[in-house]
C-alpha cells in the first residue's frame, strides 16, 4: 500500500532561515512522482515542486528545493530564505503511476514564520 | 493558466438531504478528482475520473457517487448527506502522468 507520513504537525522558523519539512513514503512501485503543495489560510492549494522517481539531481524551483533520498524513501522540502507569506500548510503527495495518477497525501505541516 | 471552479466556497445543508457540488475545468484535463480535506488526516480522494464518463472509487467512497457527462465538468453527489460528511471538499484537475493536479478553492460544507 502507498503511504505518506509528514511526522511534523507544527513548525515555526524565523524569518530569512531556511526550514525543511520532512515527508517519508512508502511503495512498492518503482516508477512514482512526489509533490509539495502550500495551503495557505484562504484555502486554495499551490503547486510548488515535483520529484520523479528516475530523476537523477534533486528538483528546485526559486526558493524551493527537494531532498530527495530514494534508498531512505525521503522527499524532504526545503525553503531557503524563509519570508511571512510562507507561513501555510504544506503537504507532501506521492502520484501513484497507473491510470489517473492518483495522489496519496500526508497530514500535512503547518509552517510559521516569525519577523 | 488552469482555472478550476467550484460551484460554492461555503454550503450548509441538513441530513438527509442530496447535496451536489460542482467541478469545471477549462483546459481540457483528461483527469479529475474529488478529495476532502479534515484536520490531521490531510487530503483523502473519494472518486477521480480519468475520462468522460468513467469514474473510480478513491480511499473513501462510501456515502457519495460522481458524475462526468462532460470532459470539464466532474460532480460529488452526497446522496443522503449526514454530519460526517462535514468538510473541506476540493476539486482538481490534471492533463496525466507526472503532471501537477491543479486544485479549486474549495468548498466548505457543513452538513447540520
């Protein structure tokens, strides 16, 4: 079964650290795609970074980067330069790769960043 | 960019009662998922669609059916709503494999 676990339920960083969020997952897939998503308070869901199973360098988008360590299945966010308008939920997803990519999410971590 | 609708941001209703909740995308998504969202459990998929008409049971599917009669639009029906149906409900979109889902705003439905 597929499984994700975001052991953090709460975080707080201050402003202009960086912070990792931690996200581990289970498959017995080989071919799989992992995703971090922001909610913020208003409620919509944003994209921030994927990771494919096959992909050789960890993914980055702008503040964004994902550790990722397959022998450990471990997909950790970090954010560098934390700044106010990150504090928001953050889940972690795992996409299964059969017909509809479903995704399994975590529990998610709420992230607070302090001035 | 994707625009994903949902009909409602906030929705009471009574036990009992059917309760149908609107989903359209506008950019020709082959895929679309339903998931609600409760405190501590993160997002669970009740029913995706990965064609019009087709439709497939999520972790969660009991106490609800989908519909998709048209490729942008994918309906939750809660047939016989109760209060443990109370929740965020979010509505997504996908083109396929290692692609984001884009997600609505969301509806907040409080069921008393």
């Amino acid at each position: 079964a597929q499984k994700i676990t975001q052991t953090q339920p709460g975080m707080f960083v201050q402003e202009k650290e960086a912070v990792t969020l931690d996200c581990t997952y289970d498959t017995s897939d080989p071919s799989y795609g992992l995703f971090w998503y922001k909610q913020p308070s208003s409620g919509e869901m944003i994209f921030l970074i994927y990771q494919g199973s096959y992909d050789q360098q960890n993914a980055t988008e702008g503040r964004y980067s994902l550790n990722f360590q397959k022998a450990r299945k471990s997909a950790n966010l970090v954010i560098s330069a934390s700044q106010l308008g990150d504090s928001a939920m953050y889940f972690c997803a795992l996409q299964i790769m059969e017909y509809g990519n479903k995704l399994v999410f975590g529990a998610g971590t709420i992230l607070r960043v302090k001035s | 960019d994707v625009k994903v609708t949902q009909s409602s941001r906030y929705l009471v209703k009574r036990t009992g009662e059917k309760v149908f909740l609107e989903c359209v995308q506008d950019m020709d998504h082959e895929n679309m998922f339903w998931y609600r969202q409760d405190p501590g459990l993160g997002l669970r998929l009740i029913y995706f669609s990965y064609d019009v008409k087709m439709k497939e049971k999520g972790d969660i599917p009991e106490g609800y059916s989908v519909s998709r009669e048209k490729k942008e639009r994918f309906s939750l029906i809660l047939e016989s709503a109760s209060t443990n149906q109370t929740s965020m409900y979010l509505c997504a979109s996908s083109p396929g494999d290692n692609q984001p889902q884009h997600f609505g705003d969301g509806t907040r439905l409080s069921i008393l």
